[in-house]
C-alpha cells in the first residue's frame, strides 16, 4: 500500500476526473493522500473535499507564492480553523520560504514564523515549501525551538541539507526529481538517507515525472516514483514500501487501513 504525502487534488484539472481518478488509485493500492490547502481561499473547499472522501486527508496554511491574498485576520481565522479541526485534518501547511516568491522575504518569514507557533501550539506536524532558503528556514525553526516535525516537500539538495531537517524531526519528502537522470546529487542523497526520513509524494498536478506524456502530474505516478526509489536502495519491494507507508502513517497520525 502508498501513501501520496503531498498532492493538490482540489485543484480544477481533476474535477471532471477526480472520482473515476480516486477508484483507480485505490486499484493501485494508493489507498491516503494528503491534501494541503495554498491560502485563505481553499481552505474550506480542501476541508469539504477530504471529508467526503474516506482516503483523502488534508492540512491548512499560507504557501509563500499565495502571500499576495493575505489579509489582516487571516492567521487568526486560520487558528481557529484548526484548533476545532476534525480527524481529516493532519497538518499545517504548505508553508514556508521561497527565495521566488513575489512577496518580499521579511513578509514570508512573519508569516512563516506565526504559523510554525500555531502548529507548536496545537501540535500539529507541518509542511515545508522551501526554494533557496535551507539555511534561514533551518535557522527560524532552531529559533522557535519547532519540535513537532513535518515534511521538507519536494526535498532537492545534497544528504548534508537533508540530515540537517531530519535531526529536528522532518522527513524528507521523495518526488518526480528521482526519475530525471540529471538529479544526481539528489539522487545520492535519498539512496544514503535513513529509510525511515522518507516518505513519498507527486505534488500533482504540478513536479511533472521525467518524459511525463500528460500535460498534468497524476498521483498514479507515486508508483513510477516508488520504481525509480527501488533502483536507489537496498530494501526490498516489500520492505521499502511497508516502510514508507509506515512513516508517513505515523507522522501523520493516520488511520490504518
């Protein structure tokens, strides 16, 4: 069985497809997914989309490129979003730094900081987006002494950056990056990590896989993700894939199937 850590199915290219899409992944033993909301916007539509879905989990928070929504309360509104959560609701994020992001980098750290103290408060897991900030967004969680741990999604850099996020709680979240045979330094990386720092994710729609044919990413490519992690390591098939579930189960906190 697999879990996708990290994919937008709310977004509207799987509307027309999203129910014949979640039958076909449960064939696929694909059984969870997490779901995590970008801004103020989709926060309910996220919430309401997990909640009619038995397999679909989901976290809320402010990703750096939807700063621009902002608005005065937002945070405060988010607190209260997930101090009455229900079970569906596993984490906070996508949060976190991009040296890209529009919005100026002073704004992603205040905004950043406040949701890391929401997520120690309630002791919730977060979700990491980090571009070109490893070493500020490693600093701010030093800072806010953050124990709760989380994901750095969509993990790209050398074994040293990732071991630095795995000794304060994180794992290390495996994507379409491994399948490009360019990625080597990545590639290194994952194949010497512990097992259990990894767990799996698309990012779909968007982290295309290498020769991806459709124009959108598919959670169904967790699997071609898990084929081209098998290469990298020395577990077995059956090993590495209970592992993985496992971790992810754990971090969080999700129902067994």
């Amino acid at each position: 069985m697999f879990i996708d850590s990290h994919c937008h199915l709310n977004f509207s290219c799987f509307d027309i497809q999203r129910e014949m899409l979640l039958k076909t992944l449960r064939e696929n033993n694909i059984t969870k997914l997490i779901v995590p909301a970008t801004h103020r916007a989709e926060w309910e539509q996220v919430s309401q989309l997990c909640k009619k879905n038995a397999n679909l989990y989901y976290a809320l928070g402010y990703h750096p490129h939807f700063l621009a929504y902002y608005d005065q309360g937002d945070l405060q509104y988010l607190q209260r979003l997930l101090e009455n959560r229900d079970a569906k609701c596993v984490a906070v994020g996508e949060i976190g730094l991009d040296k890209f992001a529009k919005t100026s980098m002073e704004i992603q750290e205040v905004i950043f900081t406040e949701q890391l103290k929401i997520a120690q408060q309630l002791a919730l897991p977060v979700i990491l987006h980090v571009v070109q900030k490893q070493g500020r967004t490693l600093d701010i969680l030093r800072q806010q002494n953050f124990t709760q741990g989380g994901v750095y999604h969509a993990f790209s850099g050398s074994k040293e950056v990732a071991l630095a996020f795995i000794k304060l709680g994180f794992k290390i979240g495996v994507g379409g990056v491994i399948t490009y045979p360019n990625s080597v330094k990545t590639k290194a990386a994952i194949a010497a990590l512990p097992l259990e720092s990894l767990v799996l994710e698309t990012d779909a729609p968007g982290m295309p896989i290498y020769r991806q044919e459709q124009a959108d990413n598919s959670p169904l490519n967790l699997l071609h993700i898990f084929a081209a992690l098998l290469t990298l390591r020395s577990e077995s098939e059956k090993d590495l894939s209970s592992q993985l579930y496992l971790n992810t189960r754990s971090l969080f906190s999700l129902s067994n199937d």
